[in-house]
C-alpha cells in the first residue's frame, strides 16, 4: 500500500513538474513490413512509436528520446533509450552530457571519420547510429562561427551491433575450440574514447570547408584475442576463443569545396575525407592484435537543373594483413540520386558496388506525403554477388518494403 | 493637322518623360529596405488538384553596406522541424548551408543546388534569397511598356543577366506600380518560356510608412500547376538582431 502510494506520488510529481516545465513534445510513429522476394516470406513486420521530449531555457535545453516498438516476426517489444542529453550554453561553448550521436566528417555515405557512435547493424537495411554517453564540448572561438574545435570523451566502450538473425553470418569455430568468449574493456578511467576536431570555414574558390580529427578509442567489432582452455584443469583442450576490443587511434582530414567548370559545369561539391588508423601492431606480426588501416573517399555532388541531385562517390580502403600475407585493398563505387518530383513525391535511389569483389546493393525509394507530417515509404533492396562477398552474403534477404510514417 | 502634331507632340513628351527600364530598377532597389527582420512565415505548398501542405518557418535578416545575412528555421510539420538554411552574401559572393537534424550536420550547399526547390516549395534556394531584392548590377533592364492598373501607371520592365552572371532564369519581367516601386509581379522565364510567376500582394507599411512590405507572397510553377504561398506574420522590422544569429552554432541550436 505504501509503495502504490509512493508511486502515485512520483507520478504525480513527474507531471506537475512536467507541467510546470512545458516541454516540448515530438514523436513519430512507424509501421513497415518487408517481403523477401527470393521465397516470399515476411522479412520485416515492425512498429514503432519515437517520442521526444525537449526542454529549453535560455542558456540550457534537454533533450530525451525513449523508442517503444514492437516485432511482430520476433514477438518481441522493444524499448529503449535514445539520445537524452543536456546542454549548456555559455558564451563561446556548448557544452552537453549524456547519451548523445555526434556526427563528425563529411561524407554521408561510407565516411571514415564518423566514428564516435557505435553502429547498430543488427538489420543492415536499417543500420543507424547507437547514443553513448559523452561528455561533449563544441568551442566557437569567433563570433562569425567559422572556426570550431569539438572535443569528446566517452568514459565507457560500446560496442556496436553485428548483423543479427537472417542477417548474421555463421563462421566456423577453430578446430579444438568449443565456446567463444567476448572481453570488453574494463570500466576503467583509462579505457574511454577520447576523440578532438577542428574545422575552419575559409573563402575560396566558392567556399572551402576544412577538418582535422583524432579519436583515440576502440575499433567497433571484436577480434581473436587468443584461446584459453575451457576447463584450467585441461589444458590440452577443448578450447575458448577470446574476443576482445583492439584499441585505434584514427587520424584524419576532410574537405569540402563548393566549385564550378566554367562553361561545363556550374556549381559542384566536392567532399572527401581520409583516415588512417594506427594500432598497436603496425607490422602485422601478432595475429592477435588488429592492424593499421587507412581508408578514404571522395564524393561529387551535382544538381541537375529541374531533374536530381546526384552524387558520385569513391572509397578506397587499405587494411594491412597478418603477414606473410598480402594486404586487403577494397574499392568501392556509390551512386546516389534524389528527385522531389513536387511537393509530395520524392524518388531516390542508392547503388553501391565493390569493385573487389563484384558485389553490391540496388536501393531505390519512392516516398510520397499524403498529409502533413504523413509519409508513405516504398522501397526495394536487391543484393547482388558471390557467396563470400560483402554484399554477396545478403543476396538471400533482397525485399521489398512498405511503411507509413506519422511525425507530429 | 494641327491636333495630330499636338498629340505627335504630346505622345513624345511623355516618352522623354517615362523612366528607362535601368531607372525604374533602380528606384526599386533605392526603395529603403529594413536593415534587419524578424518573423514567421507559413509556408502553404498547394498541388494541382488543391490539396494543401502547411509548413512554418522562422527567419531572420539582416543586411549592412557590405553583407546580407539570413537565416531560415522550420518549425512545422514535425517531419522537416529543425531544419535551417543560412545565406550570407558578401564581395558579390554568396555562400549557403543547411543544417539537416536527422543527419546533424552542417552543409554547405553548392551552386547547382541554389536552383533546385527548396524543401518541396516553388520557391528555389535562389528565389528565397532573393526575396530581399535581386542584384540590380547584374542584369540588364529594358522597359518593355507601361500599363495602367486602378489609375495607377505600372511599368513592365524586363530583366536579363549580363554575360557572365549565373542566373537561374534567362529573363524576368517585372510590373512595378509608379506609386510604390515594389514589383506587384514577377515573370520568371527559362530559355525565354515562362517558368513561374511571383505575386507580392498585401503591401504593408512599416515603421511609420518607411518601408513597404508585401506579406503575401505567391509563386506559381506554370509548368506543372503547383503553387507556394508564403504568408509573413508577426515582421518585425530594424530590430537588433545578433550577428551569433547567422552561424551554424544558432543553426544547430533549436
């Protein structure tokens, strides 16, 4: 009795104060199902309601996000936390904590810079950022805005999500090994993620956007660490593999340059980023240690007079092997379009094809508003390529999809 | 014979009188514009058949000797909510980023982009720049006639860009009321076919009648039969407006 009573109490409190602090509430309601087109199964029947809640005062705003849903394949309910954050405003600095997603880089589409949130990518098709907690602070040394420095520290490692279900990739355990055991790093002061960047605005040409980053952190994805016995009383076997979080430190540029070709082409955008990644073996010696990487890309952006944006992308990404092995070189080509044919439909479409490997993805989007804040989704993923290829492994789960959409 | 050399005679008073198209641009752009503004417009993006989508954005401008700045921020409908759009014009350069929330970060948008739609209206990222009045120098201006509109002598004056300017359109005409200069109407034309028209109406005093404003704007696609209205309320007109406004800090911020 005296615990209802309690919580009556906290509810009531919870209103008033909500009440009294007349925040700021958002939402959107989503509802999609998928069909397989390879056995016409269902592959998608998923329904999910994001509230927002914000709150701002002059020199202050939080902001909360909870996510409710519901898997009707998996018959399981969903809840959790999104991004719920406060900032500080004072002069010259921004200052936020909390669970945040911090974008960082240029590119939208296979960006080596954006890395300070861990990936969900238990459905690839609707892979999107996980919020960690940070503590983040932004710094406009001068009053136009044109130079920023933002810096980050992520107290504790998140890991990202790997492909999940129909989606996951079955790998053979070594031969003797019977269990897999997965090592995150401790919840210690030393093991956080410490990431700082710097962009400058300068004029040139018809405008030059510049960045430089470096975030000492953990690369997303676990990696053989070694193998332990089972049993400490056998050791001669059976076997535990042992996953742990290698640490990177990522260094990297980016631009973006607005130009024109006189005559050919008028009004381009060109973007681009570099990294590389340093590790704690950069020869590749110790098979239980990941290796350095680099990894750029470059994309060209274009308007076509009364027709789409189109934007043309290259990625190349170098990862060195354990040698004696040769290195891993992966090139890939991304074409992306978008056309609002009016105020209500809007086609668009993606194309991203590694040229290593042969493999890739066709996704074209149709999306229509039927009132405001109402928008109907249609899409298709194909998957194309051999069995062993990045986009190859999915060719099973090409789908159609449809949903609604309700934000208020 | 005498009458017809009084009318002769009349007829070329009147032309020697009547402003060149050059001069009524001019008294346009002489007209006193707000050094700054403040206020809320909604956005109404109706389609052929009439159906009708509301959106309401904020905005902010500004303008000096040397530089206009403004800025645009999307209030409704929830789906487009936070999103801004900034332009600063300076050095006869003209620089425009958009800050997208869903991906939370700052664009700079590159020229091609200028003459696209901006967010599904009839206006273009160009137009909605330009709403504070083009850049007379650029163009080359031919008074094509006068009209007479409620008693009231309307000089129609066509406007091309000199070589070497990128304009989104090959030519405008402009009507523009002798009383007021604060063109009622324009034609905008691509590849010298008539593409879109703008409607200002609902002239409004300001600031004890210095500055005339309309506060009903109205495009028209007449390729496709879609039109956007944009309504200005609660203008608020030479307020101080902090030049913290016009950055991509204030753009992220809601």
């Amino acid at each position: 009795m005296t615990m209802k009573r309690n919580l009556l109490f906290v509810l009531l409190a919870l209103m008033a104060s909500l009440a009294l602090a007349q925040p700021e509430l958002s939402g959107t309601f989503r509802t999609a199902f998928g069909l397989r087109t390879q056995d016409l199964a269902l592959s998608l029947d998923r329904t999910r309601f994001d509230l927002g809640i914000r709150y701002d005062q002059n020199d202050a705003a939080f902001t909360a996000e909870l996510r409710f849903g519901y898997d009707a394949l998996t018959h399981s309910p969903e809840f959790s936390l999104g991004e719920a954050y406060a900032t500080l405003f004072l002069p010259g600095v921004d200052l936020s904590a909390g669970r945040e997603i911090v974008s960082w880089g240029r590119l939208d589409l296979l960006s080596p810079l954006d890395v300070l949130n861990p990936r969900d990518l238990s459905s690839p098709l609707d892979q999107e950022k996980i919020p960690v907690s940070m503590l983040h602070a932004t710094i406009y040394p001068d009053v136009e805005g044109r130079y920023q420095v933002e810096a980050v520290w992520i107290p504790l490692f998140t890991p990202a999500k790997p492909p999940a279900g129909e989606w996951a990739q079955t790998r053979p355990l070594p031969p003797g090994v019977t269990q897999v055991r997965v090592q995150e790093p401790a919840a210690e002061l030393v093991n956080g993620t410490f990431g700082l960047r710097a962009t400058a605005s300068v004029e040139l040409l018809e405008g030059l956007d510049l960045g430089g980053e470096i975030v000492h952190g953990y690369f997303p994805f676990p990696s053989p660490q070694g193998v332990e016995p089972v049993d400490p009383a056998q050791p001669r076997g059976p076997f535990r593999l042992i996953l742990g979080y290698d640490r990177r430190t990522l260094v990297g540029a980016d631009f973006a340059l607005a130009f024109s070709i006189p005559g050919v082409a008028e009004g381009l955008m060109l973007r681009g980023e570099a990294a590389y990644a340093f590790t704690a073996d950069p020869g590749g010696t110790n098979p239980n240690e990941k290796n350095p990487y680099a990894a750029g890309g470059l994309a060209l952006e274009y308007a076509w007079t009364d027709g789409p944006t189109t934007i043309l992308a290259y990625n190349l990404r170098w990862e060195k092997a354990d040698s004696p092995a040769a290195d891993r070189w992966t090139q890939t080509l991304g074409l992306l379009a978008r056309y609002e044919r009016d105020e209500r439909l809007t086609l668009q479409g993606a194309w991203l094809h590694t040229l290593s490997d042969g493999s890739g993805l066709v996704r074209p989007q149709v999306e229509y508003a039927f009132a405001d804040g109402v928008t109907g989704i249609l899409s298709y993923a194909f998957f194309y390529g051999g069995d062993v290829t990045r986009f190859g492994i999915w060719r099973n789960n090409s789908q159609l999809r449809a949903g609604i959409e309700y934000s208020f | 014979m005498r009458k017809l050399f009084t009318v002769l005679l009349l007829v070329s008073a009147s032309l020697a009188l009547a402003l060149s198209g050059e001069e009524v641009m001019q008294k346009v752009d002489a007209h006193p514009s707000p050094a700054s503004m403040q206020g809320t417009m909604v956005m109404q993006l109706i389609g052929k058949q009439g159906k009708v989508l509301t959106r309401e954005i904020r905005v902010w401008s500004k303008r000096t000797a040397t530089e206009e700045k403004m800025l645009i921020k999307f209030v409704a409908p929830a789906d487009v909510k936070g999103t801004a759009f900034l332009t600063i014009r300076k050095g006869g350069k003209e620089e425009m980023k958009l800050y997208l929330p869903a991906l939370k970060r700052v664009r700079r948008i590159a020229g091609s982009q200028k003459k696209g739609s901006f967010m599904g209206s009839d206006f273009s990222y160009d137009d909605i720049s330009n709403l504070s009045g083009m850049e007379i120098e650029d163009y080359n201006h031919k008074l094509l006639r006068t009209e007479n509109k409620d008693g009231v002598e309307v000089y129609v004056v066509e406007s091309t860009p000199k070589p070497g300017v990128d304009s989104s359109y090959s030519k405008q005409i402009a009507w523009v009321p002798a009383d007021t200069f604060v063109p009622t109407r324009i034609e905008f034309y691509k590849k010298d076919k008539l593409y879109k028209v703008l409607t200002n109406s609902a002239v409004k005093p300001f600031a004890d009648g210095k500055y005339l404003i309309p506060t009903l704007l109205q495009m028209e696609n007449v390729t496709n039969g879609h039109k956007t209205v944009l309504e200005q309320k609660d203008l608020q007109i030479d307020v101080a407006i902090d030049d913290a406004v016009f950055t991509e800090r204030f753009m992220k911020k809601r």
